[in-house]
C-alpha cells in the first residue's frame, strides 16, 4: 500500500493481513527457539529458570559472558547444535522482522488498521464520490467547514493533495454496494457525486437510494438535458457547472453588486458573515411566538431571511404576524456568534 499524502483505503484482499501474520510467524519462531534452548539447559545444567533463559539468549545471540551450571559432554553438544540450528533460525526471524519494519509494510498495516477503525466509528458525514476538480472543491469546502467526509475514487493516482493529508480516502467503485457500505452509508448525513460521466451519477444515486432512500443525494450533472434522469434515479439536488458557471458570469456584468453580496455569504472565511438553515425544535421557546415577538434581530443579532412551515415552500422576508410551529425551518443570516446563538435558541439549548 502505498501512502504518500493522505492514507488511502485501498480494496479489501486475501493478503490485507499479511504483514501481521509475517510479525507472528516471525516471534513464534523466536520464542520456540529461546524456549527449546532454556529448556535444554534447565535439563541438561541443572539449571533454575531464569539461568536457563539466561544461558539460551546469550548463547544464541552469541553475547555469553560465561558457563553456567554443569558443564558435560552432554551439554557441550547440545550448545554446539542449539547454535548451529538456532542462530540460523534467529538470523532468519530477525532479518524477516527487519524487512518488515524497513520495507514499511508493517507501518502500512498500521496505518491501515488505524483509518479502518476512523471509518468504522464515523457518523453524521458526508459522502463524496469521485475526486475530480469538483469533487476536490466540494471536499475542500466540507474540510473548511469542518464537517467529516469520506472520499470515494477508483484513480489510486489522484488524492495526493497536501490539503487532504490524513483524510479519508477510499479507492474503490462509487457504484458498487460494498464501497458505499465500507464508506458508512447508513450513518452518513449525505452523498455527493461528482463522477465524470453522467451515467456514473445516475447509477451512483440509483444505488444510494436503494440502501438509503431518505439520503440527501447531490449530484453532478456534466450535460445539460440529463437532469431529468438524475432527477428520476432520486437525485435531491442537481448541479451543472456549466450552468452555474454561465449564469455567474452574466451575473457579474449584470448585477455585480448581487454577486458580490452572495460572494460575501459564501466565503465565510473572509468576512464573519454567514447563512444557516435551522429547524425549530419542539422545545424552542420560539413556538407559539409570532416573529414580531420573538424579535429575533434584536435578541440574537441575526436576521432571519426566509420561513419554512412543515410541507410549505421557503418564503421569503416574511410577515411580522407569522408564527413559528415546531418543525419549521428558519434561513438566518449573520455574525458566526449570532447564528450560534440563534441555533441554541431554535433548538432550545438557550
């Protein structure tokens, strides 16, 4: 397994343990060979336990500083044999051990084991399959956000960004149900697919849905015309690129303040302005409030921009006289520090 940049999580195989059976193999042997020569001795010397250890490993690494115990015919030939038959198998054992360490399979099976055991206990992720150039922006943008993701590529040769050193990245088939499975579908909070071909997508969601079909999916679309097959196969959220990319441009010469302000909303990291979507839980204090009550502007400093009521579409800039129900879904726009605060409120932590 090769790692250079992040850990990669290649394919499971018939030989994924074979560094660690090599390390047992390899320290049975030692031992067996360190206990027939104590035993020897104990036999043969008349010697206690801890003299007969002592008299095998320094007879066996050849560091002996002197005899112990009775020294006969008998125990002359047994030295002469444990050295000629135990120091070929000591040899053989270390040098195997030290292949191990120097060739890095064994520190490539740690690793391993260590990223395994990450997946394993993952939740609440996001799920991105294919590491193009938008699949590395949506990854590098979860990272910035600070939300875990899994990342799923069958190019071992792409994922070697120092920005993702130590992510999580699984080399494997988007489409096949054991990736997914491996990549902690069931626990994820969503999937983006961002695969060359649209049929890629397609056969990516068909299969999300199959496992999850309450998964929030967003997918790729690189032709325009395809999204009525996304669409079908259950995609949640379609996004062309090429589309966004014209719209942005005739964007900018047409109403460039506009841009310049979702620019604002967006780059988070530039200016401590940002936009959140928040469900109001049943114990908010918010619920019977209408918003001219609740003066939210005024208590928390974030400014509340659109309403969802339950099976309701977004409205924005809404009335004064509405009233929050449980359930109801609120786009807040402000300060880092408001919107927590309003989080903690519409959640009733606060």
């Amino acid at each position: 397994m090769r790692l250079n940049g992040p850990f990669p999580l290649p394919s499971r195989n018939p030989d994924a343990d074979a560094p660690l059976v090599r390390l047992r193999y390899t320290l049975v042997l030692l031992a067996v060979v360190i206990l027939a020569g104590a035993l020897g001795y104990h036999l043969l010397s008349r010697l206690g336990t801890l003299d007969a250890f002592y008299m095998a490993i320094t007879t066996l690494f050849t560091v002996g500083f002197r005899e112990m115990g009775e020294v006969n015919s008998n125990t002359k030939l047994f030295t002469i044999f444990y050295l000629i038959v135990g120091l070929g198998v000591a040899t053989y054992a270390l040098s195997n051990l030290t292949a191990l360490l120097l060739e890095g399979d064994l520190r490539g099976y740690l690793m391993e084991r260590r990223m395994l055991k990450r997946l394993d206990d993952l939740k609440d992720h996001v799920i991105v399959c294919g590491f193009g150039k938008m699949g590395f922006q949506a990854a590098w943008e979860l990272k910035k956000a600070g939300v875990p993701f899994v990342i799923i590529e069958q190019d071992e040769t792409k994922g070697r960004s120092p920005r993702f050193s130590g992510e999580l990245i699984l080399y494997g088939n988007a489409m096949d149900d054991l990736t997914l499975e491996r990549a902690g579908v069931r626990n994820a909070r969503g999937l983006i697919t961002a695969l060359t071909t649209d049929a890629d997508n397609v056969l990516v969601t068909l299969t999300v849905k199959q496992i999850r079909p309450d998964m929030p999916v967003v997918a790729r679309s690189a032709k325009l015309g395809t999204e009525r097959q996304l669409r079908a196969a259950g995609a949640d959220h379609i996004v062309s690129p090429y589309e966004i990319g014209g719209r942005r441009m005739a964007g900018l010469l047409l109403k460039p303040e506009m841009m310049n302000f979702f620019d604002v909303v967006l780059q988070q990291e530039q200016l401590e302005l940002g936009l959140e979507r928040i469900t109001i839980a049943p114990a908010s204090p918010l619920v019977g409030q209408t918003l001219r009550e609740a003066r939210l502007r005024h208590a928390t400093g974030a400014l509340l921009v659109g309403l969802v009521h339950p099976g309701a579409g977004l409205r924005f800039n809404p009335s004064g006289d509405e009233r929050f129900q449980a359930g109801d879904e609120i786009l807040i726009m402000g300060p880092s520090e408001a919107l927590e605060i309003l989080t903690k409120l519409a959640e009733g932590k606060g």
